[in-house]
C-alpha cells in the first residue's frame, strides 16, 4: 500500500471552506479553521466540543477510488460528520450521507448536543 500525501497545503479545503462560507457540507454547521478559543467563546461551547467542528477536506470521490486532491472533488465537512461517516462498516455516498444527517438532524439528533 502507497502512503498518499496529505492535501497539498490544504487549499482545496481552504478554498472550500470559503465556497461554502465556513458550513459544513453535511450538518452545514458552522466550522473553524484556526482559533479553537475563539470559535468555543463565540458559541458558548467547550474546546472538548468545538474540536469536533474543525474544518476537515472530504474527497466526494474516495482517494481509495480515483478521487483526485482537485477543488472540484473536495468539500469541506467538521470533523464530527467525517469521523462519523467513515466509522461505519460500509461508507456511504456523499449524496445518500447528507440525507441521512439531514434526518438524524430534523429530528433534533446527530451534533445538536455539541452546538446550538
């Protein structure tokens, strides 16, 4: 197995970030960068809780299955809804993920306890 290179300055995450105005792709909370302290004393949350809403690069098409490291293939999403969606046995779409947080979330669920 060939060890892959993390994403090259994380641009596309960063650019992705800024294309999706700091929300994540799933939950479409709002996400940080830098400043851990400050995204925590703005919500009124604990750094335990803010670390979960760190911005993460997620390929829609799986490095695994060809995904490029391109803008176009990456998103970005807080670290709870990646962590969460690569725990399960079988990882599901992008697509068929967001509806599944989408449920999880109008029924009051998913990350709701981490952040209002």
């Amino acid at each position: 197995m060939t060890k892959r290179n993390r994403l090259p300055l994380n641009k596309p995450r960063s650019i992705a970030f800024s294309r999706q105005k700091g929300l994540c792709y799933y939950c479409k909370k709002p996400m940080w960068q830098k400043g851990i302290e400050r995204y925590a004393r703005l919500h009124g949350i604990s750094l335990a809780c803010a670390k979960y809403f760190q911005c993460t690069g997620e390929h829609l098409v799986a490095h695994s299955a060809g995904g490029s490291a391109s803008e176009s293939n990456i998103v970005a999403a807080c670290s709870f809804c990646n962590l969460k969606r690569h725990q399960r046995k079988n990882a599901p779409t992008p697509e068929a993920y967001s509806k599944l947080v989408e449920k999880r979330l109008d029924r009051g669920g998913w990350n709701t306890h981490l952040l209002n």
